[in-house]
C-alpha cells in the first residue's frame, strides 16, 4: 500500500496546483458549490464544469486502483441522514456565499478578508460539532 504521512501532502499540493490552473487558464475560482451550480443551471460554458466534476469522482477511483489502497467502509448512518446533512451542507453553501474550497482554498490564496471570516466559521463550527458530538451526546 502506497499511503504515508506525505500522501496528505501531495493531496494538498495538487489541490492548490489544480486552483492556480484554473485561475490562471480559465479565470475561474475552484468554488466546488458555484462549479455545481453553474453545471446543473446550464451556464453556456458548461464544458470545464462537468470535466472538473468528473474528475472529482474520477480521481480518487484511479488513486485507489493504481495505489491498491482500500477504499473506505461505508457509513453506518442511514441514508436520511446523508439527506439531512446534505440539506444543512446546501444551506450554509448559500448563507456563506460559497463554500469551503471557495473560501478556503481560493479565497484565502487570494487574501480575502471575507473568505478568512467564512473559513474560520468553518473551522470553529466544524470543532464545536465534533466537540459536542463526542463528549456532550456520547450516544449518538
């Protein structure tokens, strides 16, 4: 098996390297939630989207079949709960103006003041939830 401690590195290395592609031949941001958008309402430059949302998918399968690497089990959550986290996901999407790789990783390269306050927001929200999941709702 090919993972180590630098597969996480190399992972993050080609997501900047993928952002700065993008921003430099096509002018666009590697927002994943506006690149959806833009590919389900039928924008007239719909080519790059649909080629940069297939090779979301595409990539992780050709990393785990040339790297053997096992892919990871399957939730144990019910299928309405995806929904439900699904929902909650679309609606901070919209409240915060973009989402995580937009901000995150576009944003901040790009200095944004807005994009550090969102992903901040992120961040501390994301270590509230799993704080008050595993120690305060140790049943669920």
């Amino acid at each position: 098996m090919l993972y180590s401690y630098t597969t996480p590195i190399i992972g993050g290395l080609l997501i900047g390297l993928s952002s700065v592609a993008l921003l430099y031949f096509l002018g666009r941001m590697a927002g994943i939630s506006g690149i959806v958008w833009g590919a389900i309402s039928a924008q007239p430059d719909n080519a790059w989207r649909w080629l940069f949302l297939v090779g979301l998918v595409v990539g992780p399968l050709l990393y785990h079949q040339l790297t053997a690497t096992p892919y990871p089990a399957a939730s144990p959550l019910e299928w309405w709960h995806a929904l439900v986290g699904g929902l909650l996901v679309g609606f901070g999407v919209k409240l915060g103006s973009g989402c995580t790789s937009g901000h995150g990783v576009c944003g901040i390269g790009n200095l944004s003041p807005r994009s550090l306050v969102a992903t901040l927001t992120f961040m501390a929200t994301g270590i509230a939830t799993v704080y008050v999941i595993r120690h305060l709702l140790e049943g669920l």
